[in-house]
C-alpha cells in the first residue's frame, strides 16, 4: 500500500505476501495498518477490483471511494486503436483535470460523441465506475488538505499495484538501491 504525507510525498505504508486481489489479504493489511495508528482517509483512491473496496467497506464505512484515474485512462486507451489514442489521452487527462464535476463531465460527453460509433468498447469503459471515478469533485478545493490530490486526484492511500509506471522514473535508481526498490514495487 502507498499512501501520501500532506506534503504529496508518497509512502510505503505496507508490503504484504498474499492474494493481491483478495479481500481477506487486504482487510489483513488494512486491520493491521489501524492498528498501527493510520487514519483512514475521507477519500482513498485504488483501482477497479473489488477486494480493496469490500475491505475498506468493512473497515472504513464512512470513508468515499474513488477510481484512481491512471488506471481508467490506460484501460481506455487499451480499449482504442493505437493511432486514435494519443489524441484520446489528451481528452482523458483535461477530463481529470477539469475544474469542476460538471465541466468533467461535459469533456466526458464529448468524448463519447466523438467516440461511440467507431469505439463503443472504449467508451463503455470510460463510463463504467463513473460516479466512483468523479468523487473528488465533491469536495471543495482544499478540503482533502493535500497537494498530492492535485497529481492523482485524491491520492491519500492507493494500493501499490501498478505503480511501476507512476514510479518509472525510479527504475534508473534500481542499481543503486538493490532489490529493495523492486520487492516494493511488486506489493
């Protein structure tokens, strides 16, 4: 699990063997990450499968979800055909970055418009998940107290799968560090 410090600083919170996509492996982690002292955030960010989600359910009830927006932008894009997807990526990333639920979703149907005849598959993705992907926006600017909600919108605890590609720029380090850097990367 990777969390986020005020500062947008990202953290290894934990590294677990287990089941990556099992509820039980997660409530596991989860539990014990309480009991260590974490506050679970108000908004926690992970991808789409359902095991992070149930857990937190259980532990966290009152905490909002959302769908971490690097892996719906990459299962759009797989879902198109390489030419059409630089231009879509751009789309993609103003919808993340608009200024507001509506103006999101306003570049969202657009996008559809321009989409759905030659890639319907892309676009059923893009609206899958669709409330759980724009949940940031019901926060005021400012209310997650966080710059890091600027880079992933709402980052304060993202499960570590993943993340090679946000970390990327870390691979040149892997020498450096040994496998340490790597066993983290595969949490």
């Amino acid at each position: 699990m990777v969390g986020a410090a005020a500062s947008g600083e990202k953290v290894l919170l934990a590294c677990a063997a287990g089941e990556r996509e099992s509820k039980e492996c997660l409530h596991s982690v989860l539990r014990n990450l309480k009991a260590r002292g974490l506050k679970f955030p108000r908004l926690t960010v992970a991808d789409g499968h359902l095991g992070i989600w149930a857990a937190l359910g259980e532990l966290h009830p009152a905490g909002d979800e959302q769908r971490c927006w690097n892996h719906k932008i990459v299962n759009v894009l797989n879902a198109l055909a390489k030419k059409a997807q630089p231009k879509a990526a751009e789309r993609l990333s103003a919808m993340m970055y608009a200024g507001s639920r509506s103006a999101c979703e306003r570049k969202r149907d657009k996008s559809i418009l321009r989409c759905k005849k030659t890639d319907s598959r892309a676009c059923a993705t893009l609206t899958r998940d669709w409330e759980r992907l724009v949940s940031f926006f019901d926060y005021p600017p400012g209310a997650l107290d966080s710059p890091a909600h600027h880079q992933h919108r709402g980052v304060p605890l993202q499960r570590g799968m993943a993340a090679n590609r946000r970390f990327a720029p870390l691979q040149e380090d892997r020498e450096r560090r040994g496998d340490d850097l790597e066993a983290a990367h595969r949490c």
